[in-house]
C-alpha cells in the first residue's frame, strides 16, 4: 500500500487571474518534503522535477558566446534565473512575472533561497505581462529570452497567455535580441504549432525533448530554440 500524501497550504493569493497556491508536500513514507505551485487549481511547477528549468537556462547559454543580458519571463520557483545567474558572464538579469505575490513570497523566504536570488545586484524584476512588457520594449539590448510562463501552448494557465506563443509577440522578442541572440521557450508538451511560429519569425528552430519524471509519471518536456 502507497502512503499518503499530505498537502499543506503554505501561501495563497487572489488576482484578476484567479487563486495562486503554494503548498508543501509531505510524503507519508517519510520521505523529503517539496514545495507545489498551483494556478487555478492547475499544476504549474514542483521543487523535484526541475531538470528542465535548469536545462532551459543551460541551453540558452551554451548559445551565445557572452550572454551579457537575459530576459526570463516567468519567475516560477526561482530555477531558471537560479541557473543564468550562476553563469558569470550574466551582468543582467530582468525577470518578468505577472503575479506579485509570487515576487512577495520569494522576498519573504517561503521558496528556498529566493531572497538571496532577488538580492543579487544582476537581478531586476518587472511585475508585469511578458506580451506587454515585450511589446513596450524598443532596443535590441538583450542576447537571451527564456520564456517559461506557464505550461506552454497546449495547457495553458491562463487563456490569455496563448499570445505568447503566436508570431506578434515572437517578433517582439526578437526585435529585443541582440545579433546572435537567442530565444528559448518552454513547453509541458510538444507544439507543432509554436515550432511553425518560431520558424516563421526566426527561420531556425530547433525542438528538443526532455524525459522527465514527475511525482513517478513520465512524462516529455520540450524546449524549443530560436535564433535569428
């Protein structure tokens, strides 16, 4: 017999987008604890199965010889930026998260290490919409965007995000990378119609899978690569 998983509520906030929830988990057999964000009752992210976030920034940076500014759109639990400021060629890092009481809860300390990872001096973040942030945006001043706001184009969080991953937003981002930038997006699921997006605003697109296991399913992330 299984045992049960317990669920604790650690931290909830309303928005116009509707319930925001991080929760622990506690295994019954005693097991470590892990930390669960939830949208609207959808799964977003866990503390255990971070392999992806990580290889996101990996990828990005292994594609520009001096990443000296990056853009990560969706703070999440902090994995993605984690990895890019850990690459000291990172002067700048401009997060943009829509829900401020994510950016609260990582100051306070309720996710691990968060206020060390918003202290560093690198980091600015905008509280804001990425399409509107992108969209307001006028220099080619950055050489990497990480897009990783919610599950990708085929499991939305929210409606509204499906912008992102269709050609007017796309341009945005890449009227803001540098020459021989870059763009890396996101994806709980393979996305035949972002991959024709990105090719159409880029032309080189490269789709990879990642075998992930997630609370002991197996499951297949993707990360698509752009590049002018």
């Amino acid at each position: 017999m299984t045992p049960e998983v317990e669920y604790v509520e650690v931290a909830r906030a309303e928005s116009e987008r509707g319930e925001l929830v991080l929760r622990e988990r506690r295994p019954g057999d005693g097991g470590p604890t892990s930390l669960e964000l939830r949208a609207n009752g959808i799964f977003v992210m866990d503390t255990v199965e971070v392999s992806t976030e990580r290889a996101m920034a990996h990828a990005a940076l292994a594609l520009v010889d001096e990443p000296r500014a990056v853009i990560v759109g969706g703070l999440g639990l902090g994995f993605t930026m984690h990895e890019v400021l850990a690459d000291s060629r990172v002067q700048k890092c401009a997060v943009v998260e829509i829900e401020p009481a994510l950016v609260d809860w990582m100051r306070a300390g309720l996710v691990p290490e968060g206020p060390a990872l918003l202290a560093d001096e690198r980091v600015t973040v905008v509280e804001a919409d990425i399409v509107a942030a992108l969209a307001e945006a006028r220099e080619a001043s950055y050489d990497l965007v990480l897009l990783d706001v919610d599950n990708g184009p085929g499991y939305l969080v929210h409606a509204a995000n499906a912008a992102l991953y269709e050609p007017p937003a796309l341009t945005d981002a890449r009227r803001l990378l540098r020459p021989g930038g870059a763009l890396v997006v996101w994806s709980a699921s393979e996305s035949a119609d972002l991959e024709e997006s990105l090719r159409t605003v880029f032309g080189d697109v490269v789709a990879e899978r990642h075998d992930v296991k997630l609370q002991d399913r197996d499951e297949h992330y993707w990360l698509y690569v752009a590049r002018g």
